[in-house]
C-alpha cells in the first residue's frame, strides 16, 4: 500500500523539466578520459614502435678455413712426438713417429700449414692404422684474423639477416669483467651441417656431437669487429680482456634480429 500511494503522488508531482540531468560523474568523466589517452597511445606505438628480439645460438672461434685430423697410417707405437699443441706448424712438418713391429720407423707429417690445435699422439702409446693423432686448423699465418662460427637451428636460420649484430660470450673471457665480443653476420650456410660434416670441419668428433645434438644446424658465419685493443676487436667495455683470442674457443651467440612493428608482430 506504501508503495502504492509513492507512485500515484509521483504521477501527480509536475515534471520536473527545468532541472539539469547529470549524466556523468567528474570522477567518470577523469576515468574516460585517462582510457582514451591510453587507447591512443597504445595505437600509436603499435604503428610506430618496434619490437627487437634475439635469437641466442652456439659457436667457436676460428680462422674460418677449417681444420684436418691426422691418422696413422700404420699399426704400431709412438716414439716420438715432435710437436707441441697450440704452437704452429708448416706443411710437411713431422709431428710423430711411428714404429711397427716389423721394426721399421714411419714419420707423420703435417698435411698444410695450420696451428696444432690437438695432440693425441703421446710417446709410447700404442696406435692402430687409422687412429687419430693429431688435429691442424689451417691458417695462412700467426695474423690471420678470427672469425666465429655458429650453428643455428635449421628452423631459426631463415630469420637471420646478413649484416645483424651479435654480441658473443666468449668461454674465456669472463662477461661480468670484460663484456661481449662484438661483431656481424657475414654469411649463412645454404644446407643443415651433419655431425660428420661438422667434425670435420673444426676436426674434432666431439665437437660434432656437441653441435648437432639437438639436430642438424645451418653454419653462420660471423665477422668480428675490429678495435684498438689487447685482442684487436670490439668488445662491449672499453678495453676488453688484456689478452688475445685462441682459435677453437666456444662462445654463446645472440644474434640481434631486425626490429618489427608491435602489429606485425602480433599478428604474425
């Protein structure tokens, strides 16, 4: 009845037509705008902002012209090992001889000049014809410049742009110290690399393993920025390590990819 009687004194109340509607708050009003602002903003970065991402990916440094492992020829036992690893060598240098039970004496040399960068041979050790004996990386001389090798995902390798930066880790000079090695994509491997191609290529078959584990990858070839330090290229400090650069050292790679459009890449 209460109810009744509110709502027939209402229909009997004239129109109040001369006062104003409030549709909005001043505080609706302020959470409108601030939604709009943004709205707009984010519109705009998407059309006009990039994104950049890396792509992260094993290598080694080397002299970029590959390496040969050397095999005994014979069966026998090693007499003598005339050559040490790290030092380098010339083409037709003895490394190691090697005795038969015949007793005859056969002299294993150096196939092209290089740098001995493994040396299994030891003196009295036992070899049968074919075990490995040493490992050479060809190099035209002790100034030959260094180059890093990377071993992308086949899957990943398509998105690599010749030219990108990449900032390596070098295993022997620590980040946290020295920075990054700094450096370019120079050239990328039309064909995925097997393990055995791998291995022989840096001469070594653990090596291959390590670099084919997870599949076979696509060879990247990196250029490395030169620079007036210890080493001779740019690192990411100043100075970088006070010491130089070995062929056969692993590095991690992250290859910085070509910046994209937000909108782009979420639609992608």
């Amino acid at each position: 009845m209460q109810f009744r009687q509110q709502a027939l004194s209402k229909l009997q109340s004239p129109e109040e037509l001369d006062l104003p509607v409030r549709f909005a708050r001043p505080q609706g009003w302020l959470v409108l705008t601030v939604t709009v602002l943004v709205m707009i903003a984010a519109t705009v970065w998407a059309v006009t902002g990039t994104v950049s991402a890396t792509l992260t990916a094993p290598g080694i440094l080397t002299h970029g012209r590959g390496s040969y492992v050397l095999q005994s020829p014979v069966a026998g036992q090693v007499t003598a090992v005339l050559a040490e690893e790290g030092q380098p060598v010339a083409a037709g240098a003895p490394l190691a001889r090697i005795r038969t039970v015949q007793g005859t004496t056969t002299v294993v040399r150096a196939l092209a000049a290089g740098r001995l960068t493994s040396l299994v041979a030891t003196i009295g050790a036992v070899v049968t014809t074919g075990a490995d004996l040493a490992a050479v990386e060809r190099t035209n001389g002790p100034h030959d410049p260094l180059t890093a090798t990377l071993y992308v995902p086949a899957t990943s390798a398509a998105t690599l742009p010749a030219g990108a930066a990449v900032d390596l880790t070098v295993a022997s000079a620590p980040t946290q110290r020295y920075g990054v090695l700094r450096g370019h994509v120079a050239a990328i491997g039309r064909t995925a690399q097997s393990r055995q191609r791998i291995s022989a290529f840096l001469g070594s078959s653990q090596l291959g393993e390590q670099f084919s584990r997870a599949g076979q990858p696509v060879a990247v070839l990196v250029r490395l920025d030169t620079a007036s330090t210890a080493t001779g290229y740019a690192w990411s400090t100043s100075d970088g390590p006070p010491f130089a650069l070995d062929s056969m050292t692993q590095a991690t790679a992250a290859v910085h990819l070509a910046a994209q459009h937000p909108i782009d890449w979420l639609l992608s």
